[in-house]
C-alpha cells in the first residue's frame, strides 16, 4: 500500500492554524494550576449552551458519560428501557446500559441513515404494550418500562425531530439527542442541542468540535434534570467534603475547556468549510454509479462524515488504500450483532435497512483543512 497522501482527518494541520491560542490557552491553565472545575468549565458551558441555544449545560468527561449523566438526570435506570438506533457507536447503547436502562433498538430510514419515526411508531404499536397505571409503553419481551428516546444525528445530519417529538410526546417519553457527531447541525433552522429534551455531545479529538483528549456535555432545557446532572458529575456535592448522593467522577478538566473556547470560535468557519467540502465532492462525484449523501429541506448537515454508498464498497476502499487515500466504514458491524449484545437475543436480519447499509457505506476523508484538489485527487480513485 502506498504512503497516506490523503488522511481521513488532520488534526495537525487543525492546531497549525489556531497553535498560538492554544498555546496561550494551556500555559495560562498550567501557570494557574487550577486543573479541576473552575471558571474555565464555566465559561465553556456558558459559550457552548449559547451556540447551542440550550439553557442548561454539564460539561463532563467524554461523550459516553454525556449520555449515561443525561438519562440519570431523568431518573431512567433499572426497569426502564431507551429506544435508539442500531447504526451507532456502541457509546451509545453502553450510556443507556451504564444507566442500568436496557438498549431497544429501532430499524434507520434508508434515505437519511437516521432512526425512522415510522418504524419508531410500529415499535411501540407491536412491540409494547402501555400500563394502564402510568400510560407508559412497556416492552413486551422485556417487561421493561421505555422511557426516552435516544436519536442519533450520525454523521451530522439531524435526524427527523418533529416527527420523533410526535411520537415521543404521544407515549410520554423523554427525547434525547446523541449529538456526538453533529455539533452545529441545524433542524428547521434552529441547532441541535436544544431540540429535544436534553442533548449529549463528544468532545473526543476527531469530532467536528474536538478536545485534546477525552471530554463531553449535556445540554437541557430541563432545570430539575440540570441540577441532578450537576450534582452527579461531581460525587454528588453540595460542597467539597459534603455529598448530597453518591455521583461519579464524570468532569471535564479545565484544561481541556480551555482548548475547547478557543476552538468553539473557530466552529462556525470550520462547519462552512466542511459544508463547501461536501458541496464540492457532490459536485464533482455527480453522475458516478455510487449514492451520494442526502438530507431533507429540514436540515443543514455538519458533515462529521461524507459517506457514499457502493456496491462494490471493498473494492472502492482498497483502491483507495492502494492510491494512498484513507476512507472508513461506519459502522461495518451493526451493535445488534455485535458479540457484546449477544444476551439481547437480537440475529441477522432483525434491522435490514441497517444490515444493507453496513455492506455499501464508505467515509471518504472528510475534514476542514481538506482542500480542493485533495478531493478531486479522491474523486479521480472514486470514479476510476
Ligand atoms: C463519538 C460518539 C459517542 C461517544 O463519544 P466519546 O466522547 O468517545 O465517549 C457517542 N455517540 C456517537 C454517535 C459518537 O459518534
């Protein structure tokens, strides 16, 4: 295989063009050395709540534990079950088992690769019954309650809000974002984060808003759900050696909330060059035998990835590797069949629109610093 020209993201070329505020950033937090809590996670998020136009946001240690706070702040635990998508990295289902919630996934739509509000609809018809008592669906198989909703924007398209929000207000179920990969991304104008009832993003280094390291947040509307999520992510203090409730040592650190002010300004400049990016592969990729990504009116993707599907999806990646270009596939195993979920009792062919999706999809590379004849050097593989 020939050397990488063209990597799947440069993280690099990323701190090259903003290196002296980074800089200034880490030595101010080492000279200070205040390394835990403090004014800079307060200002990070206050800066990312107003990007978001969420009230309420718990910066915390990583996308993962985002999503584990977010359910806790809504008292979803043991008994209960989250409804989420199949396609996604395992995060997701693992935030709902850390809750002590069981996983229930629910087939994506072909168009957008996104939970389908239909199928979510047919769920709850079939698979649940509702209490009498509460009104709450219950999953039959499981006898467990299904309190929330859990949908994933992936690759930064938002998924169908209005149409889960119906479904979910119908049943009594909270809405979740996973937000992980599409910070920025825009439904009927207004951005994901404050769409639903609380949202989770990943600061992991390669997403669209990445830390130098591990870290998260949660944003909410919700003030009761805030509070609990704060006292939670701090060993359930009211004051240093005072514990209101046993919590977790879920913090984001200050340094990388320092890292993640400076970079939130360059947001918005990136989001565009990714966007122009995804404009031009779709331009210059227009009439090959592939799919291209597509998106309702509704929405303004982020493009965390560009993912066409082929075919002859293999193939297309090796002749990649082979001209030194990176690609991805995600996700090649649908969680359903991973061997981790194997007690789920879930067998090939329960998701097939995921299933197909699995052995056609190609991340081609996909970054703000990926210029034009990069692309088109990737286009030249592609349409070979
Ligand atoms: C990255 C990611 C997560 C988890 O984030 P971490 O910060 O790595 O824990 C959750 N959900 C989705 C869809 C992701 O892409």
């Amino acid at each position: 295989m020939a050397k990488t020209r063209i990597p799947f993201v440069d993280l690099r070329a990323q701190y090259e063009s903003i290196k002296a505020e980074i800089q200034e950033a880490i030595n101010r937090t080492v000279e200070e050395s205040a390394f835990i809590m403090g004014k800079p996670v307060s200002d990070f998020e206050a800066e990312f709540g107003a990007f978001c136009g969420a009230p309420f946001v718990v910066g915390c240690s990583s996308g993962t534990t985002a999503i584990h706070l977010a359910l806790m702040g809504f008292e979803i635990g043991a008994k209960d079950a989250v409804i989420t998508v199949p396609n996604t990295f395992i995060a997701t289902s693992e935030g709902i088992s850390h809750a002590g919630a069981l996983p229930l996934f629910v087939d994506v739509d072909e168009a957008t690769s996104n939970l389908s509000p239909k199928r979510l609809a047919e769920f709850l018809e079939k698979d649940c019954r509702l209490d009498s008592a509460s009104g709450r669906p219950v999953h039959r198989a499981s006898g467990r309650t299904v309190r929330a909703v859990l949908a994933v924007h992936l690759y930064g398209c938002p998924a169908d809000m209005d149409g889960i929000r119906g479904i979910c207000d119908r049943y009594h179920l909270w809405l979740i974002e996973d937000a992980a990969q599409a910070h920025g991304g825009k439904y009927r104008g207004r951005p994901v984060g404050a769409l639903g009832d609380a949202a989770c993003f990943s600061f992991f280094p390669g997403k669209n808003l990445g830390a130098y390291g591990d870290a998260g947040a949660v944003t909410t509307t919700h003030k009761k759900a805030f509070e609990k999520m704060q006292l939670l992510v701090n060993h359930g203090r009211l004051d240093k050696y005072e514990h209101l409730v046993e919590g977790y040592n879920y913090r984001i650190d200050a340094l990388q909330a320092r890292i993640l002010s400076v970079k939130l300004r360059h947001l918005p400049g990136w989001t565009r060059r990714r966007q122009e990016n995804a404009k031009t592969y779709d331009r210059l990729l227009a009439g090959w035998e592939g799919q291209l990504p597509s998106h309702p009116e509704s929405v303004e993707p982020v493009y965390h990835l560009y993912v066409v599907r082929s075919k002859g999806r293999d193939d297309l990646a090796r002749q990649l590797g082979d001209a030194g270009i990176a690609s991805g596939i995600h996700y090649p195993l649908p969680l359903h069949l991973q061997r981790a979920y194997a007690h789920l009792g879930y067998k090939k062919g329960d998701f097939p629109v995921t299933e197909r999706l699995a052995g056609e999809i190609l991340s081609l590379p996909m970054y703000p610093e990926l210029t034009a004849d990069q692309i088109a050097e990737v286009v030249r593989v592609v349409r070979g």
